[in-house]
C-alpha cells in the first residue's frame, strides 16, 4: 500500500512535466527527459533505502537546488557537479 502511494505522488509530479514536455517539442525535451530520470533514480534509491516508510520527494526543487549550486560553483566544482549527473 505504502509503495503504491509512493508511486502515485511521484507519477503524478513527473506526469505534469511530461505533458509540459509533449505540448512544447522544442529545445527543452532533452532537459525533462533528464529530470524525469533522475526523479525515477532518487525515488528507487529513496524506497530501497526506507522500504517501511512514506516517501515524498519533489523532483524539481532537487534539480533546481542542483543547478543553483552549480551554477555558483567554480569551475572544478562545477566540473564535478557535471559529472555526477
């Protein structure tokens, strides 16, 4: 039951950005896709990490977090900032 809702909530977060994504076409397409991964793979790591519990993450703060950093950052952190992702 847990994991359902789990799922549910993060289906219906990335669900809005897929329909953003199939409206527009154009230059941000490879940038949803890559969100929509990275949601998918936090959200696994989150569930296997705490599989008797509630899990709630929103996927664009954390990629907005992510990019506010990198965008601070020198240049070798903003390297590795790259290369995580």
């Amino acid at each position: 039951m847990t994991q359902k809702v789990c799922l549910l909530t993060l289906f219906l977060a990335v669900s809005t950005t897929f329909q953003a994504s199939a409206q527009n076409g154009g230059p941000y397409d490879a940038l949803v896709n890559d969100n929509t991964r990275f949601a998918f793979k936090f959200f696994h790591q989150s569930l296997a990490e705490t599989s008797d519990t509630n899990v709630i993450i929103a996927p664009t703060a954390l990629s907005a977090d992510f990019a506010f950093l990198q965008n601070g950052a020198e240049t070798k952190a903003r390297e590795e900032i790259l290369q995580a992702f």
